[in-house]
C-alpha cells in the first residue's frame, strides 16, 4: 500500500514501515533526498518530551500511538505547500523532503534523535516559500511543536498548583492578619533593662511558667503625650480633669501562669504600698540609667521615673513630642519593673499595659459586662471625687462608662482602696469570661478586629519574640474559672509626702510569691472525655432573674460602712442581694419589717443575722419591700464567719462565690482589711470561677 | 546536573535550612531564609520545564512544614498543650511565609529566565 501515491499525503504506512522505507531508501541512495522518511513521521508520536514525568512517559505511547496506528505517517504535512508529490508512479516512500521537527525534538521528537541532523536533513529538501519551520503543523494538525496534553496530565498538574496555592494564600493570609495584629501595637523592652546586680534585677526563672505583669496606668493622655479630649474625660470617662493623673500605675496584676496548665494566680499589689523603688539601666540609648527613688508609693514609680527621663531626653535634644513620650514611658515601665520585682524578687517575663482610654475602648469594643456586687454602689461626684457610680447589688450589665466608675470607685466602700482593688480583679474576670465566652481567644480575626480598635492604647513587651497572640493565649488562661486573684497583703498605713500609703513586708511578700511563683502549680485536671462527661452542660454564664424582693439595709449604729458589709452578709448567706443602703439612726435592737409577700425572705434575713429579731409586717412598705435597720445588738463578728483569713490564701466563695468580705477589722486610712492574725492584711481573694466567671464584689 | 537535585533540592533544601538556622542561632532567622532560597534557585535552574510544574508548587508546603515542625520541636520553652501548640503554627506561618514568597518569586525568576534562555537557544539554532 505504500508503495502508491497518494495525493493527500505522503505515503500511508505505519512508523514501523516508515522506517523500514527510510533505510532502504538511504540504503538504496537513489533519491537524493536527505530528508526522506526523516522522523519516520508515524514514529513521532512515541516520542516525548525529553524529560518527561514518570506518568507523562506513561501517557506519551497513548498519545503516539494513534498516529502509528493511523499509519498515516506525517499526516500533519498535508496541504502545507511541500512540493507536489512526485509523479504517479514515484514511490510514495522515497525522496519526499520530510517536514522539519518530524519526530524528534523536543515536544515530538523521540529522545537521542540528534535535532541538528535532523533539521539538516530537512533542510536539504525544498521548502515552499513563505513557510517556516515553526509554521509546520503537528501531527494533529494543531500547531507545529505542541501536543495535546494528556487529561492526566493536566490534572496532576493543576492539583499541585492548587495544593501550593491554597497553601500560599493561607500561610500568607495568616501572615497578613498576625502582622497587622502585631505592627498596630505599641511594644516595648522593658523587661529586659535590669543589669545583674542592679536593684531589682532578678535572673530569669527556669522552667516554661509565664509571670506577667499587667499595668493600668491613670493617665489622662494618648501615647503621644497629647492630652485626651475634656468631653471624653469628663464625660464619658467620668475621671476628672485632664489635668489630673499623672503617670500613675493605678492598677498591678503580678500573675503566674503555669506553663501545665494550673490554675493562675494573680496577686493585685496595692497602688500605694510603700516599696522600694531601685534605679538601674534602661535600654533607651540617651537615658542609659535612672536613679533610685528610695521608698516611696509603688504606683509612683512609673511616673518620677518618666519625668526623669524626660528631662534627659529634653537635654539630649529630642523635642518630637511623640519620641519624647514613647521614650520618656519606656523608662517609667522599667523603673515600675523594677519596683515589682525588687518587692516579690520574681522576673517579670512579660507584660502588657494598658491606659485609661484603652481600657475605655476595650469595653466598649467587647460590648456590655457583667459584674456582680456584695452591696449597692453609690459614689456621688462631690468636690471633685468620687465617680457618681450607683448600682444595685447582684449581677448588673454595664457599658464601658460605667465599667471605668466600677473599677475607680474607692469612696464609700467598706475598705477604700482593697475594695477598689478587687473590683479591679473582679471585672477582669468578667472581661475574661465574656471575651471566651464570645471565642475571641480562638479566632484570629475577631482578636484583630478588637485589638485594631484598641491598638493605640495598649503596650506589651516583645521578649522572646512575645507578641499579641501569646498574650491573648495566656490571658484565655484567666478564664474558665482557672484563676484566683489576691491582693498582696498590707501590714498598716504610713506618711510619704505628706499623704496616706500602706506598709508592707518585703520578706513576707516574697515569701508569699516563693510559694506560688517557684512551685509547680497543682496540674490542672485532665480533659473530661465524651464518656466520662457529666450528662449536664455546665451553665454559661447568665443575668440571673431578677430578685422577687427589694431589700434596703440601713446602719442603725456608728460603725462606718455596717450597711455594705451586713449587705454583702445577707448575700452570702440567703443569695439575695440588697437594693441599696443607707443610714438608719442610732439604735440598739435590729429592726426588720416587710411588707406584703416578704415574710419568708425577711424571716431567712433574721436567722441569718441571729439577733433574734422577729420580722415584722408594715403597711406602709410597698409588696416584697423588706427594711432591715441593724442595731447594735448585731455582733459584728458574724460578718467574718465562715471567711478563710486572708493575705495569700485562698478565700472561700460563700454561695455565691467572690470576695468574701474577710476584711472587716476596721477602715484605718482607706486600708482596711482583716488581720490575718499574722500581721497581715488584703482582703478576701477573688476567685474567677464564682458566679460562672463573674465573681462578687463590694 | 544529576536528575534528583531539583527534587532535593525542594525536599531537603529547607530542612537543611532549618537545621542551618537553628546552629546559627535561629531556626527561622536569617540562615534558613537564605539556604532555602539558594535550594529554591537551585531546583528551578536545575529543574527541566515539565518538573516546574510541580517543584514550584511543591515549595510552599515543604517549607511551611518544615518551618511548623521546627517550631514545635525546637522552640524553647516549648509549647505546652494543645493550644499553645496552635499558636506556635501561626507562629510558625508567620515566620516561613516571607521566606515562602521570596523562595516563589526567586523559583520564578529562574524559570523564567531559563526558558526565555532556551528559546533563544532554539531561536538561534532554527535561525542557521
């Protein structure tokens, strides 16, 4: 069969036969035609690429095949303007100038074809004007160099592109939101400034816990040292003056994060304990030390050393404003470092600063919290002071303007600032309980979303590479009732220019933070599995239903504060919180009355005090009223019963959880507190897992 | 060049970086950036155009999987728990995706530039 022309093409015939004919046909020299039978053109489709994949080369014969099958040898060569065919008669197979790129190069070509001799070959032949070789059609009759690719290997290839993509584009979309999470805040060195045998240098611990140092400063500027708006202040802040504040650490949470998992311990240091307060180096460059400030309030520390520094920074020349207060707070956060742990001789590893506004925009950005109060608060704005707080006792929602009143308030609480302190520890674990209760501690973006508002008002170290989200994943630690929060026990009241601040015991305080800090929490408790868990979902936390009764507690004798400690007491001990509190006269026997409805809460409210008081009903009491006038007769011993002493130890939380009122043992200067029968006193511990994460406070 | 390099240079380049970075002082700092772009560089101009396909695409998983392990094995303190351990992958994304980019953008390059290289070659010899 080939042995007779064929107009449309150049000889029908398998590969096979194609290259039998090309070696006769050199063979037999008769033609002259280098290129004949070039590629043996049905042969081109075995080869592949040159170096093709191992299931490229499987698909390579499937694709080759068809072409010898077909036999049609270099079908592709048809209608191209090769010279005619030779006369009739003309062996088919003999002499025809072979298209280039037959069969051997690198899309079509099968391997060790030697290109060049090829394209010789082909070259020797006549080439029809206007045609190169690049315009020679495949075999397919497609473009000239190119073969299908097989499905599979389309596949394959589109898979890895996809797979490397996907994987691209997450790592990067990670990336983006990590970053940007972590290039919007302020960070700072400071706990890496203390120089060995420095005041307050203390090496690092060994072992994986975390102890990190939270800082809330009362300052009424932004970070560039700009004063914040009056009406934001004043208004909606509630805090005074701008001019009022200074530089002072109003809040410090030393706290322990066990690295298994153990329930964290964090200790509030009262802001006006009166401490040591060493100088030693800095890491900005023209404040390369600050001086020792002797003894002084622990809350002070931050702002003597950051006018210090300013003043510095001033001489060397730095007069941009912003550098001027990013550097000048540097040296305040580290001389507060220092301060802390010359007191509790424990590293701080970490920590994260936050101001007045940023605490501000951090609530409102969360949304509405919950807290729980032992007593009605009422703090009216008189002369200045005060916060015009008024809330009742029990579990109250509250917006961030009113949530800056609860964690400032100091007047009109049984003992000033160690209450102010708990409500501090109290409504960071109400924070806590809502930011996991909303997943916010699993979910990259709702924490970028948050931290964006609240970027400009938040500083946090970057020791050991310390960003946001190890912070965020040590915070998330303080939740779940995994927590506890003591104030660091006092031990009287002393002068310091001129004004009140509160004694401590250096030994005793590193006693206290040796036994927590250097021991290896108590593990936490192993996962519960599927078939070991409790048949009942453990409540999430909720507003309570609002009590049936309204209780007014009014002191009736002269012992300052009666009413919010007797309200905390009835809490504690009937669950009932008190509406408001007041003042009752000076009387000698506890009166309670009720009106319609009230009997049987009245009558629990009696038992509990044991004065031996009968409840009596009163017409002139609205339904479910009930006005308990405590007298004289009411030993104030009862309101310490059943309270574990304090001062480091853990308080117990009543029914209802929370601060137990243990520190009743008189108000002296706005300390207050227990004796702890060693010298020692802080009030009762808050614990995190009361009140489904929302402990109660006064 | 021998016809496994491609493939190893993408398969062991960053696990050698790794273990460059971590004896310079920092397993994902500089030491592991650069030897895992020269591996990048390498496998693309080592690489015949079919294997291009698949090595370019492959380098994004193999470093960030070299990177994520590094991470955990490596970082001291370690990660403790099943939630520290999620924090240090995106520790460890954050850490290998430059380094992922410039490896893509240097793999590119190279095969850009080594087919453009090819075709003049081609060109040239087409052109006798």
């Amino acid at each position: 069969m080939a042995d007779e022309w064929r107009p449309d093409g150049y000889g029908e015939g398998d590969a096979r036969q194609g290259r039998r004919r090309r070696d006769e046909g050199y063979g037999q020299g008769d033609y002259g035609q280098a290129g004949y039978g070039q590629g043996d053109y049905g042969q081109a489709g075995y080869g592949q690429q040159a170096d093709p994949m191992p299931w490229e080369r499987a698909a390579g014969p499937e694709r080759g095949r068809p072409r010898e099958d077909q036999g049609r040898g270099y079908d592709g060569g048809r209608g191209r303007g090769y010279p005619p065919p030779p006369a009739p008669g003309y062996p088919a197979e003999r002499g025809y100038p072979a298209p280039e790129n037959q069969g051997y190069q690198g899309d079509q070509g099968y391997q060790g074809y030697d290109e060049d001799d090829d394209f010789h070959a082909a070259e020797d032949g006549p080439r029809p004007p206007g045609r190169s070789r690049r315009d020679a059609g495949g075999p397919d009759g497609g473009r000239p160099g190119k073969k299908a690719l097989a499905p599979a290997l389309i596949a394959g290839r589109a898979l890895a592109g996809v797979v490397g993509a996907a994987v691209f584009i997450t790592t990067g979309s990670i990336w983006y939101v990590n970053s940007s999470l972590n290039d919007s805040l302020h960070t700072s060195d400071a706990t890496n400034a203390a120089k060995p045998g420095e005041g307050g240098y203390v090496p690092k611990h060994l072992g994986n816990d975390i102890n990190l140092l939270l800082v809330g400063l009362d300052s009424r500027k932004d970070m560039n040292g700009n004063d914040l708006p009056t009406s934001l202040v004043e208004d909606e802040l509630h805090a005074g003056s701008s001019a009022i504040g200074g530089y002072n650490t109003n809040v410090l949470i030393f706290m322990h994060i066990p690295a298994n998992g153990g329930k964290v311990t964090a200790y509030s240091i009262p802001r006006d304990s009166d401490v040591d307060r060493p100088g030693g180096s800095s890491t900005i460059s023209q404040v390369p030390t600050f001086p020792s400030d002797g003894k002084g309030k622990i809350k002070e520390a931050y702002g003597d050393a950051k006018a210090y520094a300013e003043s510095k920074l001033r001489a060397a020349g730095i007069t941009n404003k912003p550098d001027l207060e990013a550097k000048s707070r540097e040296v305040g956060r580290e001389a507060t470092i220092a301060a802390v742990q010359e007191l509790t001789k424990q590293h701080v590893d970490h920590f994260a600063e936050v101001n007045l506004v940023g605490f501000y925009d951090i609530v409102k950005a969360i949304g509405n919290i919950q807290v729980c109060l032992k007593a009605p608060a009422n703090d009216p704005i008189e002369d200045g002071a005060g916060t015009g707080i008024n809330l009742p006792a029990g579990v109250s929602t509250i917006n961030a303007a009113t949530a800056l009143q609860f964690v400032r308030q100091r007047f009109h609480l049984p003992n000033g600032d160690l209450d102010r302190t708990h409500r501090q520890q109290a409504f960071l674990s109400s924070v806590m309980a809502k930011l996991r209760s909303e997943g916010l501690f699993g979910d990259l973006g709702k924490m970028n979303s948050l931290l964006q508002v609240v970027s400009n008002d938040i500083v946090i170290d970057k020791n050991d590479n310390w960003n946001v989200l190890d912070f965020a994943a040590s915070a998330s630690n303080l939740t779940g009732g995994n927590a506890q929060f003591i104030t660091l026990p006092t031990t009287g009241t002393t002068k310091v220019k001129g004004e009140d601040a509160l004694t401590v015991d250096p030994d005793a305080i590193k006693q206290v933070f040796a036994s927590t800090f250097t021991k290896d929490a108590t593990p936490a408790p192993p996962p519960t599995t599927a078939s070991s868990a409790p048949t009942t979902a453990p409540a999430a936390p909720s507003t309570p239903a609002p009590p049936k009764d309204t209780i007014t507690v009014d002191n009736g004798t002269t012992s300052t504060g009666l009413a919010l400690k007797l309200s905390s007491f009835i809490m504690d001990k009937t669950g009932v919180p008190v509406t408001k509190t007041g003042n009752g006269g000076n009387i000698r026997h506890t009166v309670i009355r009720y009106g319609a409805g009230g009997q049987d809460e009245a009558q629990k409210i009696a038992d509990a005090m044991g004065t031996g008081t009968v409840p009596v009903a009163s017409s002139s009491l609205k339904a479910n009223n009930i006005v308990v006038t405590v007298g004289s007769d009411f030993k104030q011993s009862k309101l310490t019963e059943g309270s574990t002493p304090t001062g480091g130890s853990t308080a117990s939380g009543g029914s209802t959880g929370g601060a137990t009122g243990g520190s009743t043992g008189g108000s002296t200067g706005g300390s207050g507190g227990g004796d702890t029968g060693n010298g020692l006193n802080s009030g009762g511990a808050v614990d995190a897992s009361s009140q489904n994460g929302i402990p109660c406070v006064y | 060049m021998p016809g496994w390099l491609p493939a190893a240079a993408v398969g062991l380049g960053p696990v050698l970086a790794a273990i460059v970075g971590k004896i310079l002082g920092n397993y994902y700092g500089p030491g592991f950036a650069v030897v895992c772009v020269i591996a990048a560089g390498l496998a693309a101009a080592a690489a015949a155009s079919n294997w291009l396909w698949y090595l370019i695409p492959a380098l994004p998983p193999v470093i960030w999987l070299v990177g994520a392990v590094a991470e955990l094995e490596w970082r001291n303190p370690p990660y403790q728990g099943t939630k520290a351990e999620a924090v240090g992958l995106v520790h460890a994304t954050t850490h290998t995706f430059p380094v992922i980019a410039v490896c893509a953008v240097v793999m590119g390059s190279v095969a850009v530039w080594g087919t453009v290289q090819e075709r003049k070659k081609k060109g040239a010899r087409r052109g006798r």
